[in-house]
C-alpha cells in the first residue's frame, strides 16, 4: 500500500513536472513533442521535487514553533518572601523556580534574599528565576563521629560548608579507614567555613593510605614516599609526549589502598623516548650523612650536585639545614658520576 501511494505521488510530480517544462517550451517557441528531457534526468527532477517539497513543510513547521512568539509575563517580586510562598508566585505566574542556598548572617532561614531575573522584567512564559534563599548563619553543633568512615564525615562537613584542614592517620583498635576523633572534639559549635582536623584509623598497624601521586612529578612524589617511611622503586615507561616527561603516570598499590613502611610500591614514570632510553634510565633517592662537613655556627648549607652521564652535565642546587641525612631524587641515564660540593667545596665524587 505504500508503495502504491508513494507511486502517485511520483506520477502526480512527474506530470506536474511536465506540464511546467511544456509551458516554459511554449514560451520560447520550441515544441513540446521535443524530447529535452530523458528519463533518468526526468527522474532526477522528481526526487529533487520531493527534497525540495519535505524541506519546505519541515521549514514551516520550524516557523510556526520557534518564531511564534509566546505569551509574556512580569516577573514577580520574590525579596524578602519565604521559599514557599515564592514557589507559589512562580508556578502562578507560568515560570520555572530554581533555588541556590546561601549563608546569610542577619536573614532567617528560608527568606529569598534576591532573584534573576529582577521583579518586574517582562520574560517569556516558562523562564527559570533563580532564587538565592537564606540558610541562616549556618551555625551547628559537631556531631560524634567515632567510628564513622571518612568519606561519609567528609560528607556531612562539607554539606555544611565546613572543610578538613588536615587529615591525621594513627594507629587504633578502630578499623581501618574510621574516624577516631577531630578536633575540635564532638559538641563544639562551628560555623561555615572553619576548618577541622579528623584522626583517622590504620587499624593496628602503622600504614597509611595510598595517596594519588598521579600527575605529579618524579621529585616530588619520591620525597613524599621517603618521608612517609616507604619502600618503593621508580619504573620507566616510554611515552610519546614530552609533557609527560618525568611525570608519575600509576602506581601500585591504588589511591587508597593501605601501605605499611614493610610494604613496597611501584611507581610508573614516563620517559620521552623509546623503549631503549627508557631502559637506560634510572630514577634513584640518593641518600648521604654529610654530618663530618658540618661547620659550628652555620645552620644554612648550599649543596650542589653535578651529575654527569649520557644526557650530559647538569647540577642540581638545594638548600639544607642539616647534613646528616641529606636525600635528593636523581635521574641518571647509563652510568653516572657524581660531585657533590657544600657551599661551593667539593665534598665528594662516586659513580652512581
């Protein structure tokens, strides 16, 4: 049946197409027996008619909804009205409520304190106003979160806009991941914005949770490790791009998984180049107790290290306060010579 209707309407737009052609023919005196057009052409003429034709209705159906202009509306006053009764006012007057919480010292909980678009504008029907509503001074008590998960405390605080400042891992009976105490302790009164400490359980043992290192660079990521006491080795992975360079692009253990000081992690860090300079290179914590070149009544000390290998001659400048336990992430490709000078003597050569 439909392709008996859609055969009409080829028939019906090929004699419509050909009474046109024979008036333009009679127009310029050529017959209208001449045959000007074959009918694969003819064919042509119709399907481009029916492209046309759809075109035109899909256009004025696209006219009658988006350029018929619609019934207009003033915006109502909502400042100074409960949340409620300004919901009320919008929905009467054909517009959408959209409502963003505030702090607001001096207005009570529930009062619009302003609104887009202004009172009194003129929209369309069926435009948001967004409504800024008070939540009072946002003052409440800190509840007792012993024993409750970290993530579900981080929650509540930052619902009630205040953040952790810090985060203190101890060893507990508590499982791992739970909260021991904060400070300042359960009761205390807080307010928006102040800051909070929460001490949160390793279980018994002395372990803290993996933290994301991916992104950061090598240096930084090694000196965080060893501070935290932890065993780790540096992998080389060759990438194309040279942002990525040096960069720690994963590790084991995960974000978040616990690692004790007897655990050992894995660090993935990228290495512009092929497969064979990434083999070739090396990323080690150099560690040395340069206590004996230590000076009575000097506390700043100025170390250099000169690295020379296949990448060629470089140095390296850090300031330390003590010598006993000088640490310093290195980069070597093949075998490396090291000088290290304090304050500008040499103190020391080795081959790394």
């Amino acid at each position: 049946m439909t392709r008996n209707f859609l055969g009409l309407v080829i028939d019906f737009i090929r004699g419509l197409l050909e009474k046109v052609v024979k008036f333009f023919l009679s127009i310029f005196g050529v017959s209208s027996e001449t045959d000007l057009l074959s009918d694969e052409i003819k064919k042509s003429f119709v399907l481009l008619s029916i492209s046309l034709f759809v075109f035109f209705v899909f256009f004025v159906v696209f006219l009658a909804i988006f350029l018929v202009p619609s019934p207009t509306v003033k915006v109502p006053n909502l400042l100074g009205d409960d949340i409620l009764d300004a919901i009320a006012k919008l929905e009467n007057a054909r517009l959408i409520p959209s409502v963003e919480f505030v702090i607001s010292q001096d207005k009570p909980r529930g009062e619009v304190l302003r609104q887009i678009p202004y009172p009194g504008n003129i929209v369309r029907e069926g435009k948001t106003v967004k409504m800024f509503v008070s939540i009072g001074s946002g003052e409440f008590i800190l509840p007792d979160f012993v024993g409750k998960p970290l993530e579900e405390v981080r929650s509540f605080l930052s619902s009630r806009g205040v953040y952790i400042s810090s985060i203190e891992y101890v060893k507990s009976e508590y499982g791992r991941g739970l909260v021991v105490r904060t400070l300042p302790s359960a009761g205390t009164k807080l307010k928006p914005g102040m800051p909070i400490t929460v001490f949160v359980s390793t279980g018994v043992e002395d372990s803290i949770p993996m933290p994301n290192l991916i992104g950061f660079n090598y240096e930084n990521a090694a000196i965080f490790l060893s501070s935290k006491n932890v065993k780790f080795k540096m992998v080389p992975v060759p990438v194309n791009d040279p942002g990525s360079d040096g960069i720690v692009l994963d590790h084991i253990p995960k974000e978040g998984e616990f690692i004790s000081k007897d655990s050992f992690a894995e660090i993935m860090v990228g290495v512009f180049g092929d497969e064979n300079v990434s083999q070739n290179t090396r990323f080690i914590l150099y560690y040395k107790n340069l206590s004996a070149f230590s000076k009575e009544g000097v506390s700043n000390y100025y170390l250099s290290f000169e690295i020379e290998d296949q990448i060629g001659v470089r140095k390296i400048k850090k300031k330390f306060n003590n010598l006993s336990s000088v640490v310093i992430p290195l980069r070597l490709r093949g075998i490396g010579k090291l000088k290290v000078y304090v304050n500008d003597e040499l103190v020391l050569e080795e081959t790394l």
